[in-house]
C-alpha cells in the first residue's frame, strides 16, 4: 500500500500562525504591574473625556490635571498630614476594641456554647445599624469633652461583625481529631481553645483583620464627617472642601483616604503572611 498523502491539515503552521500564537504568549508571561498600568491609564483617560464632556457644565468631575496639581502642592500635603494624624489614632483605637471585643465574645461561644444565638443576634444588630444614623446621636452624647469617642465608637462597630464572624468560623475550622486527642488527655474546653482552636482560627481571623482594617479608618471618617468634635480630621477637612466647593480637593482626600484604606488592607495581610505562612504554601520556620 502507498503512505498516504499529506494533507493541508498536516501542514506545518504558517509563519503568520507562529506570529499570532508567540504574540499571545509574550502577553500571557507579561508581569502583572503591566497590565495595572493599561488599566490605570484607560482610567485616566475615560476619567478625562467624562470631565470635559458630561460633566463639564456642573463641574462635579474634576479633571485628572487639576486633581493631580494637589498632589504636588506642599500646603495641602502638611494639612493633610496634621487631620490624618487624628483620624488614624481613632481609627487604631476603634480597631483595637472592636476586634477585642470581637474575639471575646467568639470566645466566649465556644466556652460557653449555649450563648451562641445570643452572640450572633448581637454582631448582626451592630452590623444593621445604620451608622450615619447613629454618629449624630454619638456626636451629641459625647459633645466636646470627648471628641474622640464617636470616631472610636463608629470604628469599632465597622469591625465587630466581620470579626465575630471570621472568628467563630476559624474556631470551627479546627481538627476534630485534635480536639478529640485533647479531651482523651484530660482537656478542658479552655485547652482545646488554647492548644487547638485558636491556632486553626489563625487564618480566617487574619482573613476577617484584613476587611476590618479598612473598615475602621473609613468609619472614622465618617464619625469625623458627621461632626465629631477636635479641630484636626480629615472627616472636618472633607467637610471644608465641600462647604467651599472645592472639588479638586474633595477627589484629592478621597483618593488619599482609598489608598491609605488599600494600605491598611495590605499591611494586615502581610503580617498574616508572617505569622500563617502555611496559608501561602510556605513551611513554617
């Protein structure tokens, strides 16, 4: 029998095929920050052209340019720096006990099984709550001898849910031959939490930090925006630049307030990375 003839499907590919398929694979191996890039530009760009043809008559759209020029003055970065001081500070105490509280509380769940319902019904009224209705009344009670403690308090109750949650469900994340070894041996529920639980709780806890991190500056600002007491904030700041129509200025601090929540976002995840490294595929030191 006579081999059969090639075919044009058999055909080695064409150099305009080569062409096409390395194309695409120099696009796939391209480093990630590439593609930031691009997509960071078609905002700008869109951003642009939607400034100076929707909204060019009523001004609520800054161009990039004048928004850009704030960032490049000194005075607006030293104002800047004096209101942030403040609000990080609340944001970091309101933070500290609303995860404090939070992991109470998940504790207290477990050594305590029965408040389960009671403890959940409790995170779940602090996360309805609506908090720019409550920062008023918190404005109020606190007055000016305690400007403080509405920015804390609103922080706080931006935390205490998402960290309930996260926690309670890391402490169930544990082993149950674990927990079954440590009872053999005479452990309590207090040495199961110790031994067992909160270190299987470790990731879901550090997963549940970093939506709280974020959470607790922006509800600070917005204590702050309701009124909170003190002269330095950047909630009063927001404010100014509204009451003023400054509008250039208003998209320069939310910029700034998105990126420092982004930053928060990515400290608590870096540490997560140090003290879980088993979350990342690394073996422990």
């Amino acid at each position: 029998m006579t081999a059969p003839q090639a075919t044009a499907l058999d055909s080695p590919p064409t150099a305009a095929a080569r062409t096409k398929v390395s194309a695409g694979q120099r696009i796939a191996t391209l480093p990630s920050w590439v593609g930031a890039a691009i997509g960071l530009v078609l905002i700008l760009i869109v951003w642009w052209i939607a400034s100076l043809t929707l909204f060019q008559g009523s001004r609520a759209i800054p161009t990039p340019f004048s928004v850009a020029a704030r960032f490049f003055d000194g005075d607006q970065w030293a104002a800047l720096w004096t209101n942030l001081q403040v609000t990080l500070a609340s944001a970091g105490w309101g933070f500290l006990w609303g995860n404090l509280a939070a992991f109470f509380f998940a504790s207290l769940v477990l050594l305590v099984p029965a408040l389960e319902q009671v403890v959940t019904q409790l995170a779940i009224v602090t996360y309805c709550i609506p908090l720019v209705a409550i920062g008023p009344v918190l404005v109020i009670v606190a007055g000016l001898d305690s400007p403080q403690v509405p920015s804390i308090t609103l922080a706080a109750l931006s935390v205490f849910f998402t960290s309930v949650v996260g926690t309670l469900l890391g402490f169930r994340a544990a082993s149950t031959t674990s927990l079954d070894l440590v009872r053999a041996y005479g452990g309590g529920r207090w040495t199961m939490l110790r031994k067992v639980q909160l270190i299987a709780a470790l990731p879901s806890v550090f997963g549940a930090l970093r939506i709280a991190a974020p959470a607790a500056f922006l509800g600070a600002i917005l204590a702050e925006y309701l009124g909170s007491g003190g002269e330095n904030k950047l909630g009063k700041l927001l404010r100014s630049a509204q009451a003023v129509g400054d509008v250039p200025t208003l998209w320069f601090l939310a910029l700034i307030s998105g990126g420092v929540a982004g930053l928060a976002y990515f400290v608590v995840g870096l540490v997560a990375r140090f003290v879980t490294p088993w979350t990342a595929g690394k073996a422990g030191t």
